[in-house]
C-alpha cells in the first residue's frame, strides 16, 4: 500500500502539472479527492487492513494527502493569478498602488505655512526650528521677560516636571522645562548660534493653557520672523510686513501698526490688516500678529553688541491667517480630522 501511495502523489503530480483552467482542476480534484478519486478509494481500504497495520497505513495516507492539499492550493493561486491576468490583459503586478486609495492633499494649516515660507523666503527669509519643549531662559529670560512676568504664570503656561528635560536643553541648577509659548524662543537659539546678518522664519507648534472656545486651542501654531542686520528699521518692517499682507491677502490688502507692548520689542506693535477680499470681515481692521523692533537688551542677553546689531521680529498665528483666508470661523475644526472640512482644501 506504501508503494500504490507513492505512485499516486507522483501520478497526481505530473498530472497538475497539466491544469491551467479551474474546470481542469475541479475535475483534477475529483478524479484524487471525490468520492470516487484515486486517494479516496485507498482510504476506504484502510478498513480492511489489520489492527497493526492501521496506524502505519494510516499516518501514510496522511502524508500523501497533504502532499495532495498542497498541489491543489498550488494550482488555485495559478489559476487565479491567470485569470486576473487574462482579464487585466497583462500579468499581475501585486506592487502597482491601488485604484481605491484617493490621492490625499495637504492640510489647510500646511497650506498656509507653506504659503506664509514661500512669500518670505521672496524676502531672503530662511527656515529655522526650535524645540518645542524648552527652558524657561530660551523661552522668557532672554526675551528680557522678567520672572514676575505674567505670561510664566502657571496658569496659562504648561511647565513639565523637573525630572523631564529636551535633550539640548541647557543643564542649568533647577532652570524649569515648559511647553514653548511662542515660536519667539527659536530667536534667542538662531541669535546664539548665528552669526549676522541673517533673517530667519520659524514655523512651529506652541502651547498655552487657553480656554479652548472658537479662536483658541492650547496647542496652535505660529510662524516667527526675525530679521538681525545693522541699521534695520521700522521702514523694513513696515516693507516685509506689507509684502507678506499684499502675497497673503491680495494685492489691495493694508496694514496698520498699532503701538503695543511686548517685553523683546521696542518700540512694538499690533499689526492690523485691512483687505476688501475678506468676505464679511471685509474692509475691517483685523488685528493678525505682534511685531517691533528687537529690543537692545534682548540682543545683549543672546550675545550681539546693540550698538553694532540691530533687528525687526514678528509673530502671528498660523491657524488666525488661515481662517482668515478661508472664510473659517472655528479654529476646532483645523484638529477635529473630518475629511468633509478637508476635502474642500483638497
Ligand atoms: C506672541 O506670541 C509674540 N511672541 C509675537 C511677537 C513676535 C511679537 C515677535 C513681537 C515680535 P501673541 O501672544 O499675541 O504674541 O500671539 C501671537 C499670535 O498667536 C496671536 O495673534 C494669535 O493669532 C496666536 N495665538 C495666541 N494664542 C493662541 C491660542 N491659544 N490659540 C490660537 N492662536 C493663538
């Protein structure tokens, strides 16, 4: 009965061999596993056999339909991939990407940051990045705020346990780790390690413990402008600013600059933005980012001599300019991920 096994898994073999279509093989099956195939017929007689024997017979016959098993699979995927060929008119290639999977496109915060780089980068602007877990020196100190400052209250600041540190931050005594506030903190890391001129923009994520209502989320996004050169004045500032309003909001866009406070500026500024393209916030003046001159003590405590350098910095809110130019009245929906909102960016 061992040598009927072997002559049959051979048989079947080269038999197989000849299958292309799945009738041959249905039939190919048959004529082995049916209820009158070649294999099944052995099995039957494994009733006739002794006690001793079965076990052996048994365990044979096991081996050989598995080897049966295996040859029909076989046979199936060769069908099929001969079938979707044929229908395809080429063969298959498993590594072409899927009809189904739509394109996808770039967020409307994308959009607009990369909008917001490629105007300044017209301007000589080039992209530079800080952490977003930073040391409260990077973040207020150096920005000649002081720590009875009310923007390092803890109340609308997130500090990290001080076992947590960012991998460069400075080892120094117990300085605290914060949630950066603002992108201004990646002007006192490019002022450390560059030497001037430069003019940097820094795009990036920022954190502050703000209610969450439609203008506001406690983590946002900002875009940084600094500009270190000698003799740069409010003339350059109003200019950059103007082009960056006229590329963003259309050639008709105007700006005003509102005296303001901010610790690292002097003098500093609201800057105000008035265009006829906004739809019903059209013709409005609509306060977009803080500004001003670097303040002289700032570019002290990063390592420039005042009386050599001088500097213009911005700041404003990424999602504030998007929603903005795209007529959007609630910052949740840039975070809430429903593609119906995304689609129309697409
Ligand atoms: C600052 O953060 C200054 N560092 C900006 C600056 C840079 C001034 C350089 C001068 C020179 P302010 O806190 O106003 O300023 O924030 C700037 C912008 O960030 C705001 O106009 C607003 O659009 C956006 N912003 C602030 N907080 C939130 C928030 N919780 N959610 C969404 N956007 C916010």
């Amino acid at each position: 009965m061992q040598q009927q096994l072997v002559q049959l898994v051979a048989a079947a073999t080269q038999e197989a061999s000849g299958v292309s279509t799945r009738a041959e093989m249905e039939a190919f099956k048959a004529r082995v596993v049916g209820p009158n195939g070649s294999l099944t017929q052995v099995m039957k007689g494994l009733a006739t056999l002794s006690k001793e024997d079965r076990p052996v017979v048994g365990k044979l016959i096991n081996e050989a339909k598995k080897a049966v098993e295996e040859l029909l699979a076989t046979l199936q995927v060769k069908i099929e991939e001969s079938e979707i060929a044929g229908a395809l008119g080429a063969p298959l290639d498993s590594t072409l990407p899927s009809p189904d999977a739509p394109a996808g496109s770039l967020h409307p915060l994308s959009r607009t940051r990369e909008k917001i780089l490629s105007t300044l980068r017209k301007l000589g602007f080039t992209v530079a990045e800080g952490p977003e877990v930073e040391t409260e020196w990077h973040c207020f100190d150096a920005l000649n705020t002081p720590a009875d400052h009310p923007a390092r209250d803890m109340q609308d600041t997130l500090y990290l346990p001080k076992s947590f540190r960012s991998a460069d931050a400075p080892r120094k005594g117990e300085e605290a780790i914060l949630l950066r506030t603002h992108t201004s903190s990646v002007q006192v890391r490019t002022m450390l390690s560059r030497k001037p001129p430069f003019r940097i923009v820094a795009p990036g994520r920022c954190f502050r413990r703000d209610a969450v209502d439609a203008t506001h989320s406690a983590n946002f996004h900002q875009v940084e402008g600094l500009w270190i050169d000698r003799n740069v004045t409010l003339a350059d500032l109003r200019g950059v600013l103007d082009f960056f309003v006229k590329e963003t909001f259309g050639p008709e866009a105007e700006i005003r600059l509102r005296p303001s406070f901010f610790p690292f500026t002097e003098p500093s500024f609201e800057m105000d933005l008035r265009s006829p393209n906004l739809g019903r916030l059209s013709n409005r003046w609509l306060e977009i980012m803080g500004c001003g001159l670097v303040d002289p003590k700032v570019l002290e405590l990063c390592g420039l001599d005042p009386n050599e350098w001088s500097g213009l910095a911005f700041g404003l809110g990424l999602e504030r300019i998007a929603m903005l130019v795209h007529g959007i009245d609630d910052i949740r929906l840039f975070y809430n991920n429903d593609t119906r909102f995304l689609r129309q960016f697409a």
